[in-house]
C-alpha cells in the first residue's frame, strides 16, 4: 500500500522536472514547447494525452490532459481541465488548471 501512495509523488516530481526541462525553457513557439513536452515525457517512459486542443498564436490550450506511465496506462494518472502554455520572453510558463487530480 505505501508503494501506491508513493508513485502517485514520483510521477508528480517528474513531470514537474519536465516542465523545468531547459529543452522546454527554450525560446521557441507555445505549440512547439507541448510538442517537446510530449517528447521529454515519452523519453522518461509517460504519455500526455489530450481530448483537444487550441493554437492561439501566441499561446496553445490541451483540453483534458491526462499524464501516465506509458506501460500502464492505470498505474498513475494526473489529470487536468486543461493545460495552457505561453511563451514569456526566452521562457515557456504552463499554467494548468486550478484542480489537478492524481489518481
């Protein structure tokens, strides 16, 4: 029981690792930054999912994301309303929902 109450944290610390990622701090556009955060993710063995999402221009919204372990989908599963990301000088900020479930 305490393992399961555990993966749920480490999956959390790296995607937040991810998202601090100099890959993704580079300058580059909104819709490029969630293309490289898809791919850091892939690396690291977890998937980003999305039931949609919007190209602003100058900034990109996903729609129910879902963030999991690659090899199985039901281990962990952080999910979000909705995930924005703009582009702050040579930073990218993403700004996710006010709730975030992890389950």
């Amino acid at each position: 029981m305490l393992a399961r109450i555990q993966r749920p944290q480490t999956a959390l610390a790296l995607v937040l690792a991810l998202a601090a990622s100099p890959v993704v701090a580079q300058s580059m556009s909104a819709k490029d930054a969630w293309s490289g955060l898809r791919g850091l993710a892939a690396g690291a063995g977890l998937t980003i999912s999305s039931t949609g999402a919007t190209d602003f221009g100058g900034s990109f919204a996903a729609t129910g994301v879902r963030i999991f372990p690659t090899e199985d989908p039901n281990a962990v599963v952080i999910s979000m309303d909705e995930l924005r990301i703009e582009p702050r000088g040579d930073l990218i900020a993403l700004i996710p929902s006010a709730l975030i479930r992890v389950s």
